[in-house]
C-alpha cells in the first residue's frame, strides 16, 4: 500500500492533536525499531520515537534483492534467447 503525502501529513495532524505528554517518557526510551523498507513508515517512527534507531527488517532486505536478481535474469534471457518462451525454465 502506497500512502500519499496527504495522507502522511494528514495523519501527522492528527498526531499533533493526540495529548503528546501521555506516554512520552516511555516513547523516548525506545532505542530500537525493526520494520520493513517502506519509506512511509520512516515518518511516523521518527515522531512516535524520537530517539530510536530504525533497523531494516533481514527478510524484506533478502527480498528485495532476490526480486532485483531475478528482473535482471529475465532481461538477459530476453535478450541473448529471444525466442525461448516464459516460464518454461531455460
């Protein structure tokens, strides 16, 4: 799901709104956040913990690079086999 910036602000907003002294000592003693690459999540981490380090995620990092092997495989196939057809394994 890819969020717009409107959205984000939008959601910003409605944070600024929330009483931000309720649980703000315990949101700045989170260190550490694990989450997945989208760079929308990035935003909302920052406001909610301040001090926190953000950690990419080992499996969405494996992931994304997989996927980008495999496009780049698929392209040379096209390229140096033209005529053998998709999904058939060579």
């Amino acid at each position: 799901m890819i969020l717009s910036p409107f959205y984000l602000a939008d959601r910003l907003m409605k944070l600024n709104n929330f009483p931000k002294p309720l649980f703000t000592k315990n949101r700045e003693q989170v260190t550490q956040v694990v989450m997945d690459l989208n760079a929308q999540y990035q935003t909302f981490i920052h406001y909610l913990f301040p001090n926190a380090k953000l950690i990419v995620d080992n499996f969405h990092l494996v992931q994304m690079t997989l996927r980008a092997l495999n496009q780049t495989r698929v392209q040379l196939m096209k390229k140096y086999h033209p005529k053998i057809p998709p999904n058939t394994g060579c």
